[in-house]
C-alpha cells in the first residue's frame, strides 16, 4: 500500500500543521512517510505544498504530478491551480471559503466564481468534495481551526487508510494545548459535516 | 514540535531537525551559522536548545565569520559545526580555502544547504564543486535518517583526516520529513586547548607551499576512506548500472525496476575503483544527479582511464535537465534506458483564469511606507533602485516596483556606487538590519571613501526576518545564557564620518517622503534608517499591539490612494469601495497617512 496526499492552500492557513498531523497519525499506524514542505519565501502570503506519503515502502518525499491519491485543498483557486497533481481518479476536498490574493483585494485582479471554481473540477473529476471549512471553523470558535476542519473531514471519507482515532489522537498531540477544545470541536465538526 | 534532546524512540523529523539532532548525538559542541533557507532552522532549533544540549552556538554576523569561528574550535579539538545555504558558502569560501592547508583537529561539518529549483534563492549554484576545489572530503545524505546517521560518520572521517568535511544537503533533504530512529546522546566537549604549530597554521608561502603537499596527501588518504566507506553500496541488480547521490537516490529506489544502484553518500573523493568495478560488465550506465554533471563528468573519466567501454547516460546525453529540481517525473527522461514505473495521467490545468498569488509583503510591513516615500520622493527622476537579500526584494513587484537589481547580500549598496559613477542616473540601495551587518557596512564606507553620490537606505526591522526571525547585532543577543546590547546602526553610521543620516518611522510615509527627498538632493553620501519593528516578530513576542483602520465612506474621495500606494492586503477594494479586513489589519496607519481626506482613521 503506498498513499499520497497533496496539501494545497496560502501561506498561514495551517497547511504545515495539517501535514504533520496526518504524517504522525500515519507514523503511528506503522506506516514508513515521507513528507517535503515549502518553507521561507513562499509562506509570505504565497501558494504552499505540503506532499505527505505513506505506506509500506515510499522513501521519496515527492511524489510524480498526478499521482496525488487525495488532494487536500485548503482553497478554492489553490486546489484549482494544483489540480494536475492529481488524475481521474483523485479525491479532492476543496475548501469553499477563498482567500483574496492582495492583487485582488487591492482591485486590481479578479478572483473567479467560486461556483465557476467547482465546475472546472467537475468537469474533470468526479469525486470532488466540498466543505466550508473556514466558516465551520468560525462557528466552532475561531477561522484558524480551519484545518482541524478539513482534517476531520479527510478522516470521515471513505478510504482513507488512517482511522478517525488516530488522526483525533495525532491533532490533539500537535496543537498547543490551550486550543485544544477548540481544535477537537472543529475536527468533529468537519467529520460529521463530511458524513452527513 | 519535537524533542531532540530526548534519549531514544521514533520521531516524525525534518531533514533539518533530524540533522540538529545527529550533532547531539555526535557531541558537538560548537556551532555557528548565518541564517538562510534551506538550513535556518538548525539555528533556529539550536537557539533554543543549544544551552541544554551542552553546546555554544551562536549567529555569526555573517558565513565568513561563521566558518572562522567554528575553525577554530575545531582547531583546538573540539568537533564544530558551521552551517548556510549554498551562496552563503561563496561568502565563507576564502577562509575554508585555506583551512584546508591547515586542516583541524576536532571534527569539523561545513554544511552547505543548496537549493536546487531556487525556491527562496538567487541561483542553483552547485556547491558540490567546492569539495573538488578545496580537496575536502564530502558526504551527501538522502533522507532525513541517513542524515542523522551520517553525521556521525562525517564526524569520524573529518577527524582521520584532520580536514573539515563538507556536509552536502538540498532543499528536498533539509526540508524532507521522515520517521527517525533516535540514536544516543554524547555529551559534548565544549572546550579545548589550542595547541600552536605555526608549520600548520600559519599559512605564510614557506609553509603553505609544504601544506598544499600536506593537503594533497591527505586527500589521497580520503579517497581510500571513500573506496571503504558503507555509505557507498550497491543495491539491486541488473545488466543496466544508476549512479546516484542525495535525493535523487530516493526516486531511482522507488520508481525504477530492474537496474542495479550504486548509492553514493561519499562523494569527494569519489570511490573510483568501486565505481570502475560496478560499471565493468554493465550493458549502460545512468547517472542521476540533480544540477551540474558533477558524478557523471568524473564517472566518465574513470571509464576513460580504466579503458571501460559502457555508454554513460544523464545530463551529457541530454536524458536528464540540468536546470531544477528532480521529482519523480524527472526520471521519465531514462525511461527508454531502464524500467520507470508509469506514473497517472495528470488532470489538465484549469480554464477558468485563476489570480496570481505571489509571495508578498505582511499587512503592516513597514518597507510598504519606505518603498512607497522612495517612489513619491523620486517622483519622475530616472532612479535605480538598488535592492537586496531580504523580505524586501518583494519590492520587486507592483506596486512598488522598487527593485531593479538584486545580486547578493549588501550588493545593492556596492552596485549603487557604481551605477552613481558611471550613468547620470540617481541610486538608492535599500538593505536589510542584518544585511547591513552580514556586508553592508563595506560598500558604505566604499561610497563614503570614493564620495559616490547615494542614498543608501537600512530598512531595519528589528529581526532577520526573512529566514525565521533571528537576531542580529542590531538587536542583540539573549540566548544560550549569553545577553549583549544592541549595537546602534545610527551611531555607527554617523562614527565612519557619514554627514547625511536620519532615522524615519516608515509608517509617517510623509515624513519619510520628505527625508528622502533631502537625501537625494544631498551632494554626497546619504544614509536614512527606515526604523520600524517587523509586526511578526512583535507578535511572536507577544508585544503587537492590534489596532484597526475603519473607513468613513462619507469622506472618502475614492481617489484609491491608499491601495495604489501602500497596497496593504489588509486594504479591500470592492465594488468602488475600499475597506479594510479587521483580521489581517494591525491598525499600522500607514494608509491612514496618504490618505488626503482623513477617510482612513486608527481604532484604539
């Protein structure tokens, strides 16, 4: 069994946090990882990869463009951007709730439909699903909890070769433990609105 | 975050802390660095645990003082570390070229984090050549474990040969993760004695001449430690033969099928006979490298001198790039050679058209409001703007655009004095706090001593931002037990001589516009400090004091001034209307300055 998960979203997101609870949730199932990140420049507000493998023997820590076996997107034109990481055959989460490029904020570029966003997967791949996770993450107490959301809901489909528990576990070992509740408020929220 | 200091188990690591870990595992006890990506978080690690592990480490005010100080602890016998991405590596390159004359006595590890693919550099230069320029032994990890274990080893080699080794890395192995398996500690032996022997270290010609046989000698010695090393083996078989090193090894073990590896982790000197034997009898050989042909073009004369008729493909042949990073998919360049595996067709990109997203200046930053005085200041004059290795080579985009040449750490400053000599345009350099340290204050003083007629500008924000928030002298030194003062950039300035100083808070963009508009009227050299703490580091000092800008719409004349100018993206414009994003804003007031009609106010 070998398992790659692409991690796509902008700088300050949580995309390096996400990566490592899903690489030490996957370390204690017994499975050998190998992860790369994008650390310096690009966090300054920039698009950030995170790629996470695991399984019974990967030592690359990249993986070949459309090989993702699940596209974690963090946000909407991110996923978009970073969609020939995977095939077909991918699952793509996507994560409704855009962040404004500053050329965008600033007026002088447009950011698409967000509907217009979700077409263009379909169109191409047929196991797309979305959650809005930065307003789950609200609801639940704050926006930075967002990728607590999108791990919940990464642990509630179908597939995924890392249990529920083991990912709860590795979150709550990972985050400060002043956010705790929060985070475990927000994963839950994420996985129950992943199976509803 | 992890525990390197712990006595045993398995850790999820980055290359980068996995390798801060082989150096308490190996008893090191000195280390020092300039900070730059791939590498800064050995330093940023060691910061904090340097005093626990038993070790001194400091940030050296740039790589040369960095390999010096750490030469010299190696010098007395006690193993040291010194550490910088690849073009920090030409900074320390002069006193690492003779200290291999001198050789040392304690191990010694220069790491040299290169940065294939330039993700925050100004170049792929490949500092694997360093090693065949200076003779000194070099070792170059796949993954984040073999680094942990191969600093040990390193440490064995530089020691039997008294020469400082060259510990190779990229960014894929520096900022690779994988499981580590903890090894055990050694307490590190912080101190020593330096025992003279002015022959050796004392590279005056009479005895330099002797130290280059020395050297020479020595290297032969290497090339048996290579020939004997484990960290060159073979795996797998097959009539096709693949040479590797480093990440690129991790892809050929996992994608290709029915080839027989040789796996080089020694590699200067090569292990000529191994690789003479390993390509005896093979039907072709691949060389699988990242960057320059480095292996091949030596594997090619080891074929040549061992009369070894094989084919010899990869980067000559034109079956491998020699520009960026390998992945996986790289390898799809040998796949008439050898057996690849098939890799998925890639989803197409996508039509509808996405927004740009560089990297960008933070809300708040405060070289928004010096970028955005410098342009007001020069209004239409035909200015160069000088720039640098920083945040602020940012600049570079709209809609500042205040960057027009960039080479390397405190170039902007030299380059500056020689555009003012040889065009009849204006030139401002801009330089970060730490770079005005790292190699600003020579050409300063060039432009000072040759009366070049510049601005320079010292965007000091407190921190070394860029790589992680370091401290530099201008901010002192408060870890590791040890408490200096800052040293005052202004006072500095002005003791060389330097008649035109002023220190501006960049968030008074007017004031500083008017700063900068005497300066370059100033018949000589001007030197403005753009003092302003990086609200990132305020904030991870806990000491950010967030306020926010609300917008009166009634009063605003819709003359877009504040996101033409300051262009925060913590500014909106929506619909003809501007406004602000209260979780991004810091309530700065940079655009509550250029805003004409007091639309724009600060909110306790």
């Amino acid at each position: 069994m070998k398992y790659t998960v692409q991690i796509v979203g902008v700088g300050g997101q949580g995309v390096l946090m996400a990566s490592m609870v899903l690489g030490n949730a996957a370390m204690d199932m017994g499975f050998k990882v190998a992860m790369s990140e994008v650390h310096g420049m690009a966090q300054r507000g920039g698009s950030v990869l995170s790629t996470l493998r695991f399984g019974d023997d990967v030592i690359s820590p990249l993986e070949a463009a459309g090989s993702a076996d699940l596209i974690m997107g963090f946000e909407p034109a991110e996923t978009c951007r970073n969609l020939p990481l995977g095939n077909k055959d991918s699952v793509i989460l996507m994560n409704l709730d855009p962040v404004l490029p500053s050329m965008v904020a600033a007026g002088f570029e447009e950011y698409p439909s967000i509907e217009s966003l979700k077409d263009a997967v379909l169109a191409v791949n047929s196991n797309l699903y979305t959650i809005d996770a930065t307003s789950i993450a609200i609801e639940a107490g704050k926006a930075v909890a967002a990728n607590a959301v999108m791990i919940g809901a990464v642990a509630a489909m179908k597939g995924f070769p890392i249990s529920k528990d083991v990912l709860l576990k590795s979150l709550i070992e990972q985050v400060p433990e002043k956010f705790r509740d929060l985070n475990v408020k927000a994963f839950e929220m994420g996985y129950s609105s992943m199976s509803s | 975050m992890p525990n390197l200091l712990a006595e045993g188990g398995r850790q999820l690591l980055l290359g980068n802390e996995a390798i801060t870990r082989g150096l308490i595992e190996a008893g090191t006890g000195f280390a020092s660095t300039y900070p730059g990506t791939p590498s800064s978080e050995v330093g940023n690690i060691l910061e904090k645990i340097s005093a626990d592990a038993g070790m001194y480490f400091e940030f050296s005010t740039n790589e040369k003082v960095a390999m010096e100080v750490s030469a010299a602890a190696a010098s007395s016998g006690v193993r040291s570390f010194v550490f910088m991405k690849h073009v920090g590596l030409n900074v320390a390159a002069d006193p690492m070229m003779t200290l291999a004359y001198s050789g040392i006595r304690g191990g010694m590890l220069i790491m040299s984090a290169d940065d294939p693919s330039c993700h925050s550099s100004q170049n792929e230069q490949d500092n694997r050549y360093y090693s065949t320029l200076a003779l000194l032994p070099m070792m170059e990890p796949s993954t984040p474990q073999e680094a942990k274990d191969m600093v040990k080893e390193a440490y064995r080699v530089s020691e039997e040969l008294t020469l400082p080794l060259i510990f190779r890395t990229t960014t894929r192995v520096n900022h690779a993760r994988g499981v580590v398996e903890l090894g055990q500690r050694t307490e590190p032996k912080r101190t020593g004695h330096f025992d003279k022997d002015v022959a050796r270290f004392v590279n005056i010609p009479a005895y330099a001449k002797q130290n280059r046989v020395r050297l020479l000698d020595l290297y032969k010695k290497a090339q048996e430690l290579s020939e004997a090393s484990s960290l060159n083996f073979v795996e797998g078989s097959g009539d096709v033969g693949i040479i590797t090193s480093g990440v690129s090894y991790t892809y050929v073990r996992e994608f290709v099928k029915g080839a027989s590896i040789l796996k080089l982790g020694f590699t200067n000197p090569l292990p000529e006979k191994k690789i003479a034997e390993f390509v005896k009898g093979k039907k072709a050989i691949i060389i699988v490298e990242e960057l320059e042909p480095f292996l091949e073009d030596q594997v090619l004369r080891i074929c040549a001198q061992n009369r070894l008729d094989v084919p010899v493909y990869g980067k000559r042949s034109g079956h491998l790039p020699r520009a960026w990073e390998f992945s996986p998919d790289t390898l799809s360049g040998i796949k008439g050679l050898v057996e690849v595996q098939d890799f998925s067709q890639p989803l197409p990109k996508v039509t509808v058209p996405l927004p740009s997203r560089p990297p960008t200046l933070c809300a708040g930053c405060p070289h928004r409001g010096m970028f955005a005085a410098a342009k007001k200041a020069a209004g239409t004059q035909d200015v160069i703007f000088c720039s640098d290795i920083g945040c602020y080579t940012l600049g570079v985009q709209p809609p500042f655009q205040a960057a027009d040449f960039i080479i390397c750490m405190g170039g902007g400053a030299g380059a500056a004095g020689g555009f003012a000599e040889s065009t009849e345009q204006k030139a401002i350099a801009f330089m970060g706090d730490s770079t005005f340290f790292h190699a600003g204050i020579p050409p300063m003083v060039n432009a000072l001593f040759n009366n070049h007629k510049v601005v320079i500008v010292v965007l000091d924000n407190r921190t070394t931002a860029m790589t992680g928030h370091q401290p530099n002298p201008g901010t002192g030194r408060d870890f590791g037990g040890v408490s200096t003062d800052a040293i005052d950039i202004k006072s500095l300035v002005e003791g060389v001589g330097v008649k035109f100083v002023e220190e501006i808070n960049p968030y008074d963009v007017k004031a500083a516009t008017k700063v900068m508009k005497d300066a370059l009227e100033f018949d000589g050299l001007a030197v403005i400090i753009s003092k302003c703490p990086c609200p990132l580091e305020l904030k991870k000092q806990k000491q950010l004091v967030i306020r926010t800008v609300d917008v009166d719409q009634e009063k605003c004349v819709k003359c877009y001034n504040c996101v033409r100018t300051i262009a925060c993206p913590a500014l909106f414009k929506k619909d003809g209307q501007i406004s602000t994003d209260p979780n991004q804003c810091i309530g700065c007031g940079m655009c509550v300055n250029v805003c004409p009609t007091k639309a724009l106010g600060v909110r306790e």
